[in-house]
C-alpha cells in the first residue's frame, strides 16, 4: 500500500510511503533503489474504493448508524457523499 501525502491541485509534488505488512515483506524480494525508482516512474493503478464490492456500502451504513454518524437520510447521504466510491463515480449510483 501506498499512499501520497500533499494537497492536491495546490502542490506539484507529494510524499509516498510504501507500507507492506510484515509477512509479505519476508517473502518479496529485496527493494533495492532502482527498483523503487522504477515503481516511482510507473503510472499508478487506477483508485478503486472496497465500498464498491458487494455488501460494501451496505456495511458503511450500518456502521455509520452504529456510530451514530447517521440517524437521518440526509445523513446517509452526507455520509456517502464523503467516501472515495462518491468521487469515483455518479453519486446517484451510489446512493
């Protein structure tokens, strides 16, 4: 996993941190620099959100409304409208 800290629009370049859990690491080869350079040059793999498989936003909702984050539609909404799935794709297919 991989992620980019900066501001988006606002920055011309960011930070990445490559995280790997522990098993994984033992088992992959050694990440020596060019290899991370090359992983830096690569375009990065299109975002997908976890929501978007089946039972996902059905799972986020129960636990907004366990959290008491949704007690309302207009909560739920609100509460889809924040997740990566509402940014990705038409919120109406979503919701």
């Amino acid at each position: 996993m991989a992620g980019r800290a900066g501001r988006a629009g606002l920055d011309t370049v960011g930070e990445s941190f490559l995280l790997m859990p522990e098993e994984r690491s033992a088992k992959a080869p050694l990440l020596t620099k060019e290899t991370l350079r090359q992983l830096m040059r690569e375009p990065p793999k299109a975002l997908t959100s976890s929501l978007a498989v089946e039972g996902g936003l059905r799972r986020l909702m129960l636990e907004g409304v366990f959290s008491g984050q949704i007690a309302t539609a207009t909560d739920a909404k609100r509460f889809c409208l924040c997740t990566l799935l509402a940014h990705l794709s038409d919120f109406q297919q979503v919701a």
